[in-house]
C-alpha cells in the first residue's frame, strides 16, 4: 500500500467517525427535547440545551458527508483509470 492510500484510509476513519459522532449528537438533542422530563422542567435552558446538541451534530455530520462523498468519488475515478 502506498502512503497516500494509508492517509486517506485515516482520514476516512476520522470523517466516518465524525458523521456517527454528529448523528449521535442529533439523536440525543431530539430525545433531550421530546422525551426528557428534566430538560423540560428546565425551559428555556433546556430547549437551549437540545438545540445545542442538534446545531452541533449537524456542524460535525452534514459537511463531513459532502467530503467524504467527494474523497469516495474522486478514488473510484483514479482506479477506473
């Protein structure tokens, strides 16, 4: 294996786990602002709370996709060459 292959391996891994870190992210604001009783009680601190964790899970989920689909592309590409 080349070099290049072994970093974009890792960067792969870390995009990959930047997605699941970004869904999990966005699960538990949904589940902190529907079914959580203790953030409820809290107001307008715990829809604050919520909507950190979604703003954020979307920050490390939704471009990391558009990179990664553009890292898979571009080496499906150099191998058909």
């Amino acid at each position: 294996m080349s070099e290049s292959q072994v970093t974009d391996k890792k960067l792969i891994l870390i995009l990959k786990t930047c997605i699941s870190m970004g869904i999990c992210l966005i699960l538990t604001g949904i589940y902190l602002h529907n079914f959580n009783e203790t953030v409820e009680a809290m107001g307008v601190k715990g829809i604050i709370i919520s909507a950190v964790c979604v703003a954020f899970g979307m920050v490390l989920s939704l471009p990391t996709k558009m990179y990664l689909t553009f890292i898979l592309v571009k080496r499906e590409a150099d191998k058909n060459q």
